[in-house]
C-alpha cells in the first residue's frame, strides 16, 4: 500500500484512510465472510456426512447380504431382496446389487470372520483338532476339506477352515498342503506343536498308512498328536459290510430300487398312488432314491 505526502504526518493519514476505505469495501466485507465460513467447516461437515451416508448402506447391503448366507439362499434371490427393500422405503445406495457382488461380500464377510476367530483362537491358546476329508471341485480336481474342532469360550465349535487344492495325492502332497494352510491361515509352528492334539480322517491308505501315511507324517513332526479314524467313516463301513453279508437286506434294497422305479418312471402309477392314499385318507410322502 502506497502512501501519499511529503512529510510523516500526512503519510500516516494516508495510510489510516486508505485502510479505511479498505475496511468499509465490498473485498473486505466478501474476505471476513470467506473466514467465518472456514470456521464453521462446512466441507469438512458435509464430507464426513457423505461418508456416514455411505458406510450406513454399504452396512444395510451387507447384513442383507448375511442374512441371504446364513439362510442358505441362492446369490440370484439378491436382487429381488434389494428391489422389496427398496419399495419399503430402504435406502441402499447406489453400489451394484448382483449375485456377483453378492458373492463378493459373502467371500469378504467369511474371510474377516475367519480372521478374526483364528486371532482368537491362537490369542487364547486353545488347543485345536484337525478334521480332513478329500474331495473332488467342478473342475474334477483333488481338493482337501479342512475343519477345526476347537473350544471358543467354554464352547466346543467345529469350524470350516479352507478347501485347498491339491497338486498331487500322494501322502507327502496331502501333509505339504495341510501345514501350508494351518501356517497361511496364522498357526506357527509352535502353535501347532503346542496346541495341535487330535488328526481325524478316513480309512484311506494314504491317510492311515503306517509308514507312509498322512498321520505317520504328522505324527513325525507333531508326537503329541492323537490320530482317530473318523467315527462316521468307521459307521459307513459297518453299515456296508453288514449288508454285504446279509442276503436279506440285499433282497430288501432290490425289492425298494423296484418300487421307486415302478412309482418315479410312470406318471400313471403315480396319479393311481394318489388316489388310493386319498381315499384312504393317509399322507402320501415322496421318498427320494
């Protein structure tokens, strides 16, 4: 700012009256405006309102999607769900609501879930046991089912870990994959050595063998740990060997294959069958294969 005058005094009073006029100006009055605003925040308040916003419908979009889980119902019912809940009057934002990003979210909700009861687990150092079972995928590939029985605050759980791909069956393959998984999913080998008491599986050689088999893999490394022939598996082979050495439950299951097909083939029959269980007045059931 430039003063005017030849001497002090009269620069000093053409400084107080420019600043004067400064002061009573349109610039002035639009700059303390600008700064009450800044104080207030008002984008600061009206971003994390956004935010709020949008983290309240993502949080609906997912326990909607939690529910669509924990009742077993297909990906595809997503979207009518989406469209009901909108017509109550539901805001669900504007995120794609598909049986695609509906299977996202289920496969992120199980994986933070997974995570955080694992930390939990190894937190509280509880003792775990491993239960396997081989499988086939879509892609007719050899998978490995692993659960974990654990107790969780005084609760005995029985937890599903992971579906793991096998490279190859052998015993070396199978134990190679399990430990990769155990240590992948936060077990250290201490843990695990410490912690790990119980393998349970099937009958299958390569699981049981004595020299060269999963168990005596594990049982190598971990001594600690009780191996056990599944119960159910055990239970099955009873039930077969039964009834492979008694003729009457042969006779019995032919006698049952011939009724269903002579019933689920002919559509004669069956409407003949609905008509005696009517006029009877009993409950007619169908009874799959």
């Amino acid at each position: 700012m430039k003063e005017y005058g030849d001497t002090l005094v009269k620069q000093q009073q053409s400084l107080r009256k420019k600043i004067s006029e400064h002061y009573k100006s349109a610039a002035h009055s639009e700059a303390v405006k600008i700064l009450e605003v800044s104080k207030k925040k008002t984008i600061e308040k009206l971003a994390v309102a956004q935010l709020k916003a949008q983290e309240s419908t993502t949080a609906k979009v997912f326990r909607t999607v939690y529910k669509q889980a924990k009742l077993n119902r297909p990906f595809a019912d997503m979207e009518h769900e989406v469209q009901m809940q909108k017509m109550n009057g539901i805001d669900l934002g504007r995120i794609l609501h598909s049986d695609h990003s509906c299977a996202n979210i289920v496969e992120h909700i199980s994986k933070e879930m997974r995570e955080k009861v694992i930390k939990k687990i190894v937190i509280s150092g509880s003792k775990i046991s491993v239960l396997v079972d081989e499988s086939k995928s879509l892609s007719k590939k050899s998978a490995l089912v692993v659960y974990l029985r654990v107790v969780i605050e005084d609760i005995v759980e029985t937890i599903f870990l992971d579906l793991v791909e096998l490279q190859g069956t052998t015993a070396i393959d199978i134990y190679d994959e399990l430990l990769r998984c155990m240590k992948a999913h936060g077990f250290t080998q201490e843990y695990l050595f410490e912690n790990w008491v119980s393998f349970a599986c099937d009958g299958a050689s390569v699981m049981l063998g004595r020299r060269a088999g999963v168990a005596a893999l594990i049982l190598r490394d971990f001594p600690q740990v009780f191996v056990w022939h599944c119960a159910a598996h055990r239970l099955e082979l009873a039930v077969n060997y039964a009834v492979e050495e008694v003729g009457g439950v042969n006779n019995f299951r032919a006698f049952m294959d011939k009724l269903y097909s002579l019933y689920h083939q002919s559509p004669k029959n069956q409407r003949q069958l609905h008509d005696v269980s009517e006029s009877l007045r009993t409950q007619l059931l169908s009874i799959g294969r």
